[in-house]
C-alpha cells in the first residue's frame, strides 16, 4: 500500500489562522496526514487544541515543549513530505529569507528539505512593503511556492491585496507540490509555456481575438511545475489565476508575445507553444475610437498586416538541447496540418487538436493526437491537466532519443 503523504501545516499569528483549520481539513479530505505547527503568536488566533481535534495529533508550538523528543524541530522537518506555511506572516517570511531560526515554526522551515509552499497574508501596505516583497522573491527563487495573497476587504479594515489566497487554491498548491516530489522528473529543468489568446487593438476600445481562455497552457504550466520545473509562463489576456509557482509574464498583443518569450525561450530546456496567436492584425490601429457613421468607411475597411510567427521564429533561433513543443488547431485534417507544421514551425513535437463545434476552446476536457517525426499517438478524451501530462511525458521521451 503507498503510504499516505504528510502535509506539515505551519500556522503563524494571524487573523487568517481560522481559515487554516478548513485547509487542514481540505488537505485531509484529499488524503494527507496533517501534522500542525504553530508560533506562539498564532495561538493567540486559534487555540492548539482546534488543530489536535481536526488531525489527531500532537500540536507543535515551542521548541522545547515535547520532553520526549529532544531535537522536535529536526523531527518535524523529515516528518513533512511537504511543508505548508499557510497564513504566513510578513515576519515569518522575513525570517525564512534571512535563515533567521527562533521559534519552532521557523527553526523546523530551516531544517526542512521538503517542498516549501508559502501562503502569505497580511494588511495590504506590509504585503506591498518592499522587503516583503523582496522576501517573498528570495523563497521564490529558493523554489517555494508564493500562493499569492488575494485582493478584497482585509480584517484591518483596509482594501487591497493581503487576503489570505482562497482554501481550494491553497490546498491545490500543496497537493501540486506533494506530486512533484514524488515525480520530480523536471527538476533542473526550465519550461516555458506560452497561453491564453493575444488581442490586436483596431482602436482604443475594439481588438481582434479568438477564443482561447488559456486553460490548456495554464494546465502545462501547472503540470511542469508540479513535476518540479522551472516554470515561465507569457499569458494573453485570460481570467485564470495562474499557477503557484510560476513567473508570469502577462502580454496582449502577438509581438509582445514574442518579446516577452525570447528571453526565457534562450534559457528554456522545454518550450510549449499552446497560445492561439493572432496571424493578422490591423495596420494601423487607431489611437482614437472610431465613430460609427463617420468612421463608417475606416471600419469596413481595416487593412490587416500578419503577426510574427512566434513559434517558427523562435525555432530557428534554437540551440542543441532544446525541446520544442506546438499546437495545431485545427477545424479538419488535424493531423495532416500537424505533420506540415511540424516541418514548416521546425517543432520536435505538434500536438494536434480539433477545434469548434464545442471542442478544445475554453473547455475543460481535450482530445489531442501527438504528432513527432516518429509517428503519431493518439489520446483519448481527457481533462486538459491529464494531457499537460501526457505532453510532458512525450517532450521528455523525445529529449532522452536526442
Ligand atoms: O486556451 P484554451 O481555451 O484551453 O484552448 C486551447 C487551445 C485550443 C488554444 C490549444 O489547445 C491550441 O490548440 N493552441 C494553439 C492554437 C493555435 O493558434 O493553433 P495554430 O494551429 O494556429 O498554430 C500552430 C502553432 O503555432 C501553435 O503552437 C501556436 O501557438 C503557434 N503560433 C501560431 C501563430 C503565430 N503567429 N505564432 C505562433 O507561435
């Protein structure tokens, strides 16, 4: 029988402690062992007692309170196959980035070798301070996972970000990175994805788009950082919330697209090109809204230029080593058209999908075929973070054929 994962919860002092007892409880609906730590601080909000209720166990707080463990910090730490610091307060983050260890919370997160995901939250002006923000970019950049704190109406009675990221979302991040430990096959490794539609504006209030609602180059995203990658992600102009984890470059248009993909392209082992790149745009947007009736002749006739192509660009600017991963969107004949983008982009692998008629655009379900100069395989219907997996899985196994 696998053994069951254990998720160790950090809970620092404040207001948000409550909401960690629902993350306890959603980590163990979804099958974890939690085990909770707390700072003397958080016991102000809830008291330790809530969490022995809720896992069963023994509650941490000070770092000599358990006389039959001498070294609790250090027990604690190989205990967690992840740990979870969710509320994470400004002092504890700066803590965590400077090494400083003085608590038990602090002293266990020092010692851990396991994933780290940190849910911060806070007033808005100490979440936007700059330290805090330059603490948060230091775990980051160590590979913790920042679950973004959320916009809203914060217990100080103050508007903005700060607010405690949702339960689900955080509860999600912790599972993400529970299975990237276990797979761990992208470790090293750098990913971009490109995601989302791009829009070319005719006028300050009018653009040309299509229907892409970034979901499938979200889920690459979200799989590759779960398999343990490096992951940058340019997005069009979506409504999803990007995955923890991720560096995030928001875009609009298709040539900003490709400015903002050439840096991480240089540096990228694996790119997956999912983005539904407008082909054309207007010549010549307006920097005025075009009025109807006396504009009337100017929109009839909105001459189009094409766009770059991001992918086959960036191709040939490709160095040995690099696995290169596009779409095909396609009405008919998915698979023919993917074996001449396949040649004509310069990809290692297409992953061809048929779109309209209700499938592939903003669906959270897609059916694809793999397309690669070895042959083709095709796979059933299957939620769009099952297939990140499964392109990720083929983008690996044509590297190790290089
Ligand atoms: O975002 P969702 O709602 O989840 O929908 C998913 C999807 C249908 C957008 C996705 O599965 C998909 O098919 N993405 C590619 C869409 C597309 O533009 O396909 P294409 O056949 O026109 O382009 C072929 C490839 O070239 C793609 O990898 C595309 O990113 C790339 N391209 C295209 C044009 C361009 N100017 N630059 C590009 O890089």
């Amino acid at each position: 029988m696998e053994k069951q994962s254990t998720v160790l919860v950090g809970v620092t002092g404040c207001i948000a402690a409550y909401k960690s007892c629902e993350i306890v409880r959603g980590l163990q609906k979804r099958g974890c062992r939690v085990k909770v730590v707390m700072t003397e601080h958080a016991t102000h909000f809830v008291d330790p007692l809530t969490f022995r209720s809720l896992t069963h166990e023994p509650v941490a707080v000070g770092l000599f309170d358990d006389p039959s463990d001498p070294i609790h910090h250090i027990s604690l730490a190989e205990e967690a196959d992840v740990f979870l610091i969710a509320p994470c307060t400004a002092n504890v983050a700066a803590k965590m980035a400077c090494g400083i260890a003085d608590d038990l919370l602090t002293t266990t997160a020092l010692a851990c070798t396991a994933p780290l995901v940190v849910a911060p939250a806070m007033n808005v002006h100490m979440y936007e301070a700059e330290a805090t923000q330059r603490n948060l970019r230091t775990l980051k950049a160590r590979g913790a996972r920042i679950v973004e704190a959320g916009s809203g109406y914060l217990a100080c009675g103050d508007v903005g970000r700060g607010r405690l990221a949702d339960v689900d979302a955080i509860v999600e991040a912790a599972l993400e990175a529970l299975e990237g430990a276990r797979r761990a096959d992208l470790a090293g490794l750098s990913v971009l994805v490109t995601a989302g539609p791009t829009e070319e504006p005719v006028d300050p209030v009018r653009f040309l788009t299509n229907r892409s609602s970034g979901k499938m180059g979200y889920a690459v995203a979200a799989a590759a950082l779960a398999r343990g990658a490096q992951v940058t992600l340019v997005s069009g102009p979506v409504a999803l919330e990007p995955p923890a984890g991720a560096d995030v470059v928001r875009v609009r248009t298709a040539c900003e697209m490709l400015e903002a993909a050439r840096p991480a392209f240089a540096d990228a082992d694996i790119v997956v090109f999912t983005a539904a790149v407008a082909d054309l745009r207007p010549a010549h947007p307006a920097d005025r809204k075009l009025k109807k009736g006396a504009d009337d002749a100017l929109l009839a006739r909105i001459e189009l230029v094409s766009n770059p192509d991001i992918l086959a660009t960036l191709a040939q600017e490709r160095r040995a080593g690099q696995t290169v991963v596009g779409f095909a969107a396609e009405t008919e004949n998915a698979v023919e058209n993917a074996r001449v983008k396949l040649e004509t982009k310069g990809a290692d692998l297409i992953v061809a999908n048929e779109v309209g008629e209700g499938r592939a655009f903003g669906t959270d379900d897609n059916q694809a075929v793999l397309v690669s100069r070895d042959g083709e395989r095709a796979l059933p219907l299957m939620p769009k973070r099952q297939l990140a997996d499964a392109i990720l899985d083929r983008a690996l196994e044509l590297r190790a054929a290089h």
